[in-house]
C-alpha cells in the first residue's frame, strides 16, 4: 500500500501526475488513506518541505520514501532561494529516499550529476 503526500499539490504537472496515479492505484486497491499503515510513501516536487517532520518520522519508522522530482527549480526560476530549495531536495533525496521519479528526461539529466545513486534502471 502507498500514501501520496498530495495536501500540497494544487496545479501543474505534478497534480497531474499525481491525480493520474491516484486514480491507477486506486483501481489496484493500493493506496491507503493513513500514512502509518502503508509500506510506501510518495511525495512530489519541493511541496514534501510541507511535511517534512512526519515524512522524517515516517522514514524513520521504516517506510519507502520514493519522490517525484521536478526541476532543477534554479534553471527555471532566478530567485536565490531556488538553489537552496534545489539542495535541500537533494540531501532529502539522498538521504531519505529509496528512488526517484524524474519528471521528464531533462530533470533526469539535469539531476543525476548531484544524485548518481538514482540512475534509472528502465
């Protein structure tokens, strides 16, 4: 069973995603509702900051964090903040994730210099 972490995810591409495997998972009786009672956990794009401490004891507790990557956000936006948005996803993903989701070819490229653990096998 997974739990998405969707409270955050509004519009865009990751909404999209996000509803499309809702919707796929739901079919296959594989998402749960409770955080504490899935073996997976899904988070998405740099809205996971919103949850952090949970998503923590989660991973903590033995969960599977696997995260959808979007980005890298300071090649699209000029706000100094974006690097630092960019690395704290990075030490999320290396330390806290079991995988990675690449939003698109380009995010794959542009992500695996900083994450080579996280080639894709397929």
């Amino acid at each position: 069973m997974i739990w998405i972490d969707n409270k955050h995810v509004k519009s865009g591409g990751g909404a999209s995603f996000i509803s499309t495997l809702l919707n796929f998972l739901h079919s296959k009786n594989q998402v749960t509702n409770d955080p504490d009672s899935g073996t997976h956990v899904l988070t998405n794009g740099h809205q996971f900051l919103n949850n952090i401490n949970n998503l923590r004891r989660l991973g903590l507790s033995g969960k599977s964090l696997i995260h959808r990557v979007d980005g890298p956000m300071r090649k699209v936006r000029t706000e100094k903040s974006s690097m630092l948005l960019d690395y704290i996803t990075y030490i999320y993903m290396r330390y806290f994730c079991s995988g990675v989701i690449y939003q698109s070819t380009w995010s794959m490229n542009e992500q695996l210099p900083k994450l080579p653990e996280f080639i894709p096998t397929k």
